[in-house]
C-alpha cells in the first residue's frame, strides 16, 4: 500500500508539473497571437493578457491526452534512472501491478477534468468568444436554443427584433411558427409579426402566412392588426451569421450538454457534433488512462538497456497517432459515418488493448 501511494505520489506531482509547465508555455503563446489577431481593433496589453487567459485552458484541456503520456515518460524514466524500477521488481512487484496506482490516478484526474474542469474551460471559452466576437465585430452571438424553441436577434431600421420560432431547418435560415417582436430604441415593443414560416433571403426574411400587431400609443392592436399573405421584413443577419452563432460543443459544460441536444433537436437542428462531444468527454478517463499505458509500455524498462531515447520517441509516436485517431474518429462521428458511441471510444479501446498487450510481452520476456 505504502508503495502504491508512492507511485501516485511520484505520478501526480509529474503530471501536475507538466501540467503547469504546458499552461504557461501555451498562455504566453496565445497572449501574442491575440495581439496580432486583434491588431486592427487596437486592443492593449491587458486586453491580450485577458483574452489568452482566457482561451488558454480550453487549448491545455484539448492536450490533456498528450499531457498524460508525457507525464507518464517521464515518471518511468526516472524511475529507471533512480533504479528503483529494479528494487520494485526484486521485491516480486509485476509491472501490471505497479501500473494499478498510476492508472487509478489517472482515471481520478480524468474523472475531475470532466466533472470540474469541463464546465470551467466552457465557461472560459464561451466567454472568450463574445469578447473575441465584441472586438472583432462590435457585437455579440445572434442565436440562442433553448427547450422553448430558437431565438434569434437583429438589428434594422427601426431598433432591434427579436425572433423566436418553434423549429427551424438544420443552418436556422427557414422558421416556422415564427414570431418577431420589434423594440424601438429606448422604449418598448412597437411591432409585433406571427408568421407561419419565415425564409432568410439576402437582405430580409420573407414571411409567409403573417398577421401584424402595431403598438401605437392609445390604440387597441388586436383591432386594428392586419393579414398578410406574404411579408419582407429587412434583416441584416445572413447564414453563416446564424451558424457561427451556434459555438462550438466545447463551450457547454457537460452538465448542460443533454438538454442543450434536446433542445437541437426539439429546434429542428441536427445534434450530432455536439453528441459526438458528449460521448468523447466521457470517454476521457479511459483515454488518459490508455496514454499512461502506452508510455509505461516503452519507458518501463532499465536505464542500463540502452536505447532509451529512441524508446521514448517510439511512446511520443504512438500516443500522437492515438490522439490523431481520436480527432479522426471524431470527425467520421460528427459527419455521420459512424455512430456517435463508436467514434467516442473506439480509440481509447483499441489504445488501451494494444499497450496492454505491450506490456504483457514484454513483461513474460
């Protein structure tokens, strides 16, 4: 048990030192790209400073596999170079016993990342998108999907409009059972249309099926509202406006990932990029888990054996090749090739089995 804990300890102190050490590299990196990215809107230093802080743990939180097999290398060397490797197995510790406390770290840590890191770095993220979005356009996302349908926002002529729609088609250009409410600036609503489906066309949507409320001063607006069989009411929004206004799955926390797909699709929107996330956040224990048996799998050895440095190029190899299959399984998954379940943790699977069975040659020689 004693040396059990040991091993954790060694291991969570490495990772937690790689950690750090990526976390700082890649803040410094992105307060610079910040500066040039936004150099027309000419933000200052602090600025920078708070957009790549805030950007900067969503980028270490997608590496977190790569920071894994990495602290795995090194926990192995150096207990290599210490000899302690030799000591733990002449006490008759087989190597897959001695991986049982690193691993069970490693899911721990796996299991906090998505429980508690997830919702920070979303959180983090989606608020580096609107400053990013304020810098760059002046504004802020247009779109929003919730249980009670899509709502959407516009600028024109006479203030701003909100719309809101039962169901929509899968890019948000064609509503239906569309509502739009217009506010003039400084006061309340002045107009109010229900359509019965609404097409983004260049420059308005075009209504079908419409009755129109006025809000004038002392006037009854049910009275005095008016049919339409068609309407063009201008508009400023355009579809690539409303696809970018949807973010990416990174920027909802896991604990409100089910109901925001729910809500995709009660919207008439297709879910699958976010469910494919869903499922890839879960199976991130198990990914870290396998990236620590892969490097165990080529550092585990004496330091006397030689050829160490090529070993430890092999283990960065393999796991680069297992996070590159991860982002193509993902890709395959959120294009609909393969299942959402498969493309999640197929990879993991495969990289725990085969650094398993790694191990277990080396280990019966």
């Amino acid at each position: 048990m004693t040396l059990s804990l040991y091993i954790a300890r060694r291991f969570l102190t490495t990772f937690g030192m790689v950690f750090a050490g990526f976390f700082v590299l890649l803040y410094l990196i992105d307060m610079i790209e910040q500066i040039r990215r936004f150099a027309g809107a000419d933000i200052g230093l602090a600025a920078a400073a708070k957009l790549a802080a805030l950007n900067t743990p969503q980028a270490v939180y997608r590496i977190l596999p790569m920071i894994a097999i990495l602290a795995s290398i090194a926990l192995f060397l150096a207990l290599a170079r210490s000899s302690e490797l030799v000591v733990i197995r002449a006490a008759g510790r087989s190597a897959l016993r001695m991986l049982v406390s690193p691993l069970l770290t490693t899911l721990a840590i796996g299991a906090l990342a998505v429980a508690v890191l997830n919702p920070v770095v979303a959180g983090t993220s989606k608020q580096y998108e609107t400053l990013a979005s304020r810098y760059k356009l002046g504004e802020g996302n247009v779109l929003s999907v919730t249980r009670e349908g899509l709502w959407l926002r516009q600028g024109g002529p006479e203030g701003q409009t909100v719309i809101r729609a039962a169901r929509s088609n899968l890019d948000g250009t064609r509503l239906y059972d569309a509502t739009f409410l217009t506010f003039a600036e400084g006061s309340g609503p002045i107009s109010r249309l229900a359509a019965e489906e609404a097409v983004l066309e260049p420059g308005a949507w075009h209504l079908t099926g419409v009755k129109e409320w006025r809000f004038d001063a002392g006037t009854n607006p049910e009275s005095l509202s008016i049919r339409h069989e068609s309407y063009d009411l201008t508009s400023d929004l355009t579809a690539d406006q409303i696809r970018d206004s949807f973010g990416t799955p990174a920027t909802i926390a896991i604990w409100d990932l089910p109901g925001f797909i729910a809500g995709l699709k009660d919207a008439g929107f297709s879910a699958r990029k976010h469910s494919v996330w869903f499922q890839m956040e879960l199976a991130l224990p198990l990914l870290l888990a396998a990236m620590v048996l892969v490097g165990a799998g080529f550092t585990m050895r004496h330091a006397r054996s030689g050829r160490t440095g090529m070993m430890v190029l092999l283990a960065i190899i393999a796991g680069f090749s297992i996070f590159l299959l991860r982002n193509f399984a993902q890709v395959l998954g959120e294009n609909g090739q393969i299942p959402a379940l498969l493309a999640a943790w197929i990879p993991p699977v495969a990289a725990v089995l085969l650094s398993l069975t790694l191990l277990l040659h080396l280990e019966d020689g």
